[in-house]
C-alpha cells in the first residue's frame, strides 16, 4: 500500500515537472520572439541597421544596469517605440487566449471564444460610432475611439450575462445570445458602413484589422493591471473548472461546486479582459480561440495548466504574427489581425477535424 501512494506521488510529481518544463520551454521561445520583433524594426533586414540581438539586449538592460555601455539613440527608439509594441503583443496575447480558455472551459464548448459573444461586433460598433462623429486615431479622437470600443463591448457582454442569467446562465444561453448579439452590431456597423464617408469608412475598416501600431506603455500598464486583477480569480477556479469539463453541470453541483456562479465570474472577467484589450488594439481575431486548442494539445486539458499555457501561447502567436506581418512584404506592415487569420484558420480546421474525439467527446 506504502509503495502504491509512493508510486502515485512520483508520478504525480513528473507530471507536474513535465508541464513545467514545458511552460520554461514556452517562455525561452516567447523571449526570443520579443527580442527578434524589438531587434528588426519594419523588416528582417533591419537587424542589419541595429548590428545583433545582442546590441538590442543591451540597450534593454542597460536601463537597469548604469555600467552598461548602450548607445542613446538605439535605446530611444527601442524603448518608445519598439519594445512597447512587442509587449503589448505579450498582454494582449495573454489576455485574449486565457479569455479563450476560460470561456471554452466554462461552456464545455469548442468553438467558444470572446468574440463569439459578441465582444468584437460591439466594440467595432462603438468605434464606429466615434469615427462618424469625427474622432481621429491621433490626439483626444483616439481615446474617445478606445473609450467607446470598451463602453459598446462592456454592454454586450452585460446583455449576454443579464439574459443567461435569466435562463440559468446555461451555457447554450450563452452562446446563442452571443450569436444574435454578433449578427446585431454587424448589422448596426454596416448602416454606419453605408452612411460614412470614404474617408471615415477607411478608419472604420483599418480599426478591424487589429494592430500593435502606436502602443503606449500607460495602454501596456491598464491591460497588465486588469490582466494581472482577473488572473488569480480565473486560476482559483481552475479545479472547478476540470470538475465541471470532466463530468458537466451535475458532477460539479454533486461535488460542492456553485457552477453557476463559477460561470457566471468568469464569462464576466473574460469579457472585461477582452474588451480592454481589444479597445486599444482593435480587433485580433482567432487567438481566443486557437491558443486554448494548441494548449490543450500539447499538455492536455487540466486547467491548472492550461490557463498560464493559454496565455504564452497566445503571446507567441500575437508576437510571432506581428514579426511576419513585418516581413511579408517591408516596408509594408500587414495588421496583426490579418496575419492571425491567416495562420489561426488552418490550424483551427486541423486541430478540430483530427484532435475533437479525444479532446471533446
């Protein structure tokens, strides 16, 4: 009996070390990407201009470390320009696949993201609105763009949640408020499509393609700290979570669990989390729904795991997307959301055409 539990606690103890090698491994990668996407500007062949990745990490640490030699004007353009696109590339990958995780978790469903709530119909709706009514991406007119997109995609997720809630927040309810919510802003959108000038319908249209363009470290900083705030709820639910993927509505009741109030605070963090997100880099499609299936793959489905997975892998895809949108066709930089398609379909049509019986039957 004494050898069984020691038995039982090794393997229990390489299966953790298993995963956390790999989440080391994941972050190695992440780091990489990070510093090849400060290091080459607005195409590969810029490495040539800054010399290595090595001049780059230097003029990073340097920041921090007075002693070392950095040379002014590298470290000015990588630290306001650069590295801040780069790591709103991490929080917003992070953010929006964990929101991917949770959702998918929460619904026991697949094909659950945050923007098949409706999130991303709305906040275009909202940035929409003020670009009709003359707001512009530079100066007060692109926090008013921002502030609106947060606003309309709060709302919806408030509607979805209040009509959930009405029916027992059941996850069908979710989703399907969700869907009728989505086709309601598109089509609110098109009319502005339809009213706007040409002028204005080409903002409205670049706002949807998504981008780290312009990011700031105050836009860098709201994301951490909202991310930051919902992480540690999300993670404290994880064994909830499992109890509910593993067994449904009826296994998690039978062991304690409040399911409805598990679903109902994650769906409500997820969608703030997104919605901040989203505010600020418009709408980056696909990495809410894919990173949670790639993470699952790779380590399985336990949520203890994969919520932090979720969030690296997102981040490598939303950094490594910007770094080959960057060298497609230089100088010309493809919004991130473009390039996410892009890659995110395939991978998503292959993930659930081969890998659902095991993952979700």
């Amino acid at each position: 009996m004494v050898n069984t539990a020691e038995n039982t606690k090794k393997l229990y103890m390489r299966y953790i070390a298993r995963k956390m090698l790999f989440m080391a491994a994941s972050l190695t990668i992440l780091s990489f990407l990070v510093l090849l996407s400060v290091s080459m500007g607005t195409s590969i062949e810029s490495l040539k201009d800054l010399q290595s990745l090595k001049e780059v990490f230097t003029a990073i640490v340097g920041r921090f470390f007075l002693q070392v030699e950095t040379n002014p004007f590298m470290e000015k353009v990588i630290w306001h320009y650069r590295l801040p696109r780069a790591m709103m590339g991490v929080v917003a990958g992070a953010g929006l696949a964990v929101s991917g995780a949770i959702m998918q978790g929460v619904t026991r469903n697949p094909l659950v993201s945050p923007f098949t709530i409706g999130l991303s119909s709305a906040a275009a709706f909202g940035a929409a609105i003020a670009i009709i009514f003359g707001a512009g991406f530079t100066g007060a007119g692109a926090y008013l763009i921002m502030i609106n997109a947060f606003v309309f995609a709060l709302t919806c997720a408030v509607i979805v949640f209040g009509l959930a809630k009405l029916r027992g927040a059941s996850p069908e309810t979710v989703v399907l408020a969700g869907i009728a919510l989505t086709y309601f802003f598109g089509s609110a959108t098109a009319v502005l499509h339809y009213f706007a000038s040409e002028e204005q319908l080409s903002a409205m249209v670049r706002w949807t393609f998504g981008t780290l363009s312009g990011a700031t470290w105050s836009e860098i900083g709201i994301i951490t700290v909202v991310l930051a705030t919902t992480f540690p709820v999300m993670m404290k639910y994880a064994w909830d979570l499992n109890a509910a993927f593993a067994g449904g509505d009826e296994t998690a009741k039978s062991l304690g669990i409040n399911i409805s109030r598990v679903r109902t605070v994650s769906l409500i963090l997820s969608a703030l989390v997104t919605a901040t997100i989203i505010s600020f880099t418009g709408i980056i499609g696909f990495v809410g729904l894919v990173a949670p299936h790639i993470s699952r793959f790779l380590i399985g489905g336990d949520h203890r795991f994969l919520i932090p997975i979720s969030c690296i892998i997102g981040s490598i895809l939303v950094v490594g997307g910007d770094v080959v949108g960057r060298m497609i066709s230089p100088p010309i930089m493809f919004p991130i959301g473009i390039v996410i398609s892009f890659v995110g379909v395939p991978m998503f049509l292959y993930l659930m055409m081969t890998r659902r019986r095991r993952y979700w039957g």
